[in-house]
C-alpha cells in the first residue's frame, strides 16, 4: 500500500465519518441544557453573575 492511498483512505474516513462524529457532538451539546428536570440549575448558572447584587 502506498502512501498516498493510505492518506486517500484516511482521508475519505475523516469526511465520512469525521463529519457524522462533529454532527453527533454538535448535537448532543445543543440539546444538552435542555435536558428535563435542570431548569432550577441553569437558571442558577445564568444569574450567578449577579450574585452579589441581588444579596444585597
């Protein structure tokens, strides 16, 4: 096997299935914060940076 076909084929493989691995990722953290039963802590984790100005 020559080197170029082995980069053709390890090329092939990274846009194959390299773009199914990133689509699968990309969509697993999309739909992440939306997962039931984390209201209460994503809404703690987006006003956290006004902490201190709501303790008074």
């Amino acid at each position: 096997m020559s080197t170029h076909s082995t980069y053709d084929m390890l090329r092939h493989i990274a846009d194959s299935w390299g773009l199914l691995a990133m689509l699968a990722i990309f969509l697993v953290l999309v739909t992440w914060p939306f997962r039931p039963g984390h209201r209460a802590k994503n809404h703690a984790a987006a006003t956290l940076i006004f902490k201190d100005e709501n303790d008074g």
